[in-house]
C-alpha cells in the first residue's frame, strides 16, 4: 500500500513510464531519440526508479508508473523489469505507485506471475500496450491476468489510440494500430464488470468511442497523458466538465511529456474551477483507495 499522504500533494500523474534499471549505469546520451522526436522533445531520458521519486517528490506530486512487458529475453533489455519497479516503489512509497505489466501471450504462466506481483510485491495495477504486445483486449488468452486483477480489486490500463512508437519508421516499426481501438477494452468492461479500466490517453482517431465506453461503463476511467490539453478534442474537453468529471484522471506520459508543460497547458483549458481538482488529484485518489474521504464511487449519488 502507498503511504501517499493526499492532503500534503498537489497533483496525482497516473501514467509515467521507467525505462531504465538501477542496475544500468547512465551514460551520456543515454535516451530515445526516435520517441523524443516524435513528441518534439529532442532526446527522450531514461529515468529510474529513485530518479522518478525524486524528481515528482521535488514537484510535490505522486505518480503511477511501469514498464510493459514486451517479451524481450532476459538481458536483452536494459530497462526495469515489473519485479524491479516495485522492490524500488515500496522504498518511495510516499510519491510512487508501481503498476506492473504481463504479457497477455505468457497465459497461465503470466497469470501466476501477476498474482505473485500482487501478493508479495504489492503492485496496484498492471498496464497493457495493446499495440506494441501485439493483441486485442478482449483476446480471451488475456483472460486469466483480468481474472487476477478483478479478484484483487486492482486497476487494468489500457494504452488506446495512435502511439509514438515506431512512428516514423519503416512500416510503423511493425507496429499495428488497429490492436488499440478502445471499442476492444468495452468487451473487457463486460466480462469482468467489477474490474476498474483506464483507457489511456485521448484515444486518437476514436476519442468518440472511448468517451462513449467510459460514459457507459461506470468501472472505465480515461486518463489524459500523451497529448498537451492544447491539442485535445472539443468534446474531450467537453466531458471532462460534465459527464466525466469524476472519471478523468491528470496523466502526463512522462518522461515524454513533463507534468509541468501538461499543467502549463491544461491552465489555459476552459476546465470548470470546480473540475479541476477532480482532474487533477481526486479522482484519482478515489480510485486508488487513498483518501477514504473520497471512497465514494463516481456513478454513486447521481
């Protein structure tokens, strides 16, 4: 459980990425420069664990982060595995929330390794990349890692829309973006009704069906990181200060996407006073169980 004190932070970012593991030393240069070009940042940094703490406690803000598992051998990739996160989170939890993530193709094997995640490393949700693992929510070979999430009252997020991954490479660096299609996290959001689902950034080209999915699903939640506010959709913005004002959720994407140009950029939105610690802190709190205040669930008192 997170020791996040909720009165004493200003902001909950629930979607942060680390891609780099405390046993690989940094050296300069060390980033992503194709993904940093892709979001106009130049060089994209690797941050670990501690490095993430550190920089959020600095902003007095809380974050939720991960990796996603990409099936990659062991030693072959250089960042963080979901075991790795999660040891380290339980030393920052005062700022961090470790989610951790399974590929849906390991199957009864992955189910076991998410339950272990959950029961001796306390991780509170587990995040899936549709795109980049190469399968549909609603694949029933995901089955047995919901069931695990369900049965511990965990979260389930969803990367949904385009992604910068591979962008601009030759054919997309392989990667299919049909796979991201929110429509397929609906079928998920009926088969395990007691589950709560982020659907991960604003869903481009079908923000209309996710705003559609989280108005009718009342465990199905939208997170807004990936984008500045400046490029969201009017009725993005729309549902945010009505509809969905208790079931949007401050995201920055980072390290892509700092909190402090997301927030620059959300200032100047035409977001309700009142909407805006909603977004920003409370509902999120709510949804993590981390103000009992706030325990109240979003389709309740309506």
């Amino acid at each position: 459980m997170a020791d996040i004190d909720v009165d004493r932070i200003d902001a909950i970012d629930v979607h942060t990425h680390v891609h780099r593991s405390v046993r690989t030393p940094a050296t300069p240069g060390d980033g992503n420069e194709q993904m940093g070009e892709y979001f106009g940042i130049g060089t994209m940094q690797r941050y670990t664990v501690p490095e993430l703490a550190a920089y959020y406690r600095e902003r007095n803000m809380a974050c939720v982060t991960f990796t996603v598992d990409d099936l990659k051998p062991d030693g072959e990739d250089p960042g963080p595995d979901s075991f790795e996160i999660a040891e380290l989170a339980a030393e920052h939890s005062d700022v961090v929330i470790p989610f951790a993530s399974v590929h849906p193709a390991r199957g009864q094997a992955g189910a076991r390794l998410a339950r272990r995640l959950v029961t001796e490393y306390g991780v509170r949700g587990f995040k899936f990349h549709p795109n980049t693992q190469g399968f549909y929510p609603n694949d029933h070979m995901a089955y047995p890692i919901y069931e695990v999430i369900a049965e511990h009252g965990l979260v389930a997020l969803f990367h949904t829309g385009q992604t910068g991954v591979g962008a601009g490479s030759r054919g997309g660096g392989g990667i299919r973006l049909k796979y991201s299609n929110p429509l397929h996290v609906d079928d998920v959001a009926v088969d395990f009704p007691d589950m709560d689902i982020i659907l991960a950034h604003p869903s481009f080209p079908w923000q209309d069906e996710a705003l559609s999915i989280a108005t009718h699903k009342p465990r199905v939640y939208i997170d807004l990181s990936g984008w500045s506010p400046k490029y969201f959709p009017p009725q993005l913005v729309q549902y945010a200060n009505s509809l969905l004002r208790n079931k949007v959720l401050f995201g920055s994407d980072f390290p892509v996407i700092t909190p402090e140009r997301w927030i620059r950029d959300f200032e100047r939105l035409e977001i309700k006073p009142e909407v805006r610690p909603l977004i920003m802190k409370d509902n999120a709190a709510r949804l993590f169980g981390l103000d009992d205040r706030k325990s109240k669930r979003p389709d309740e008192g309506h």
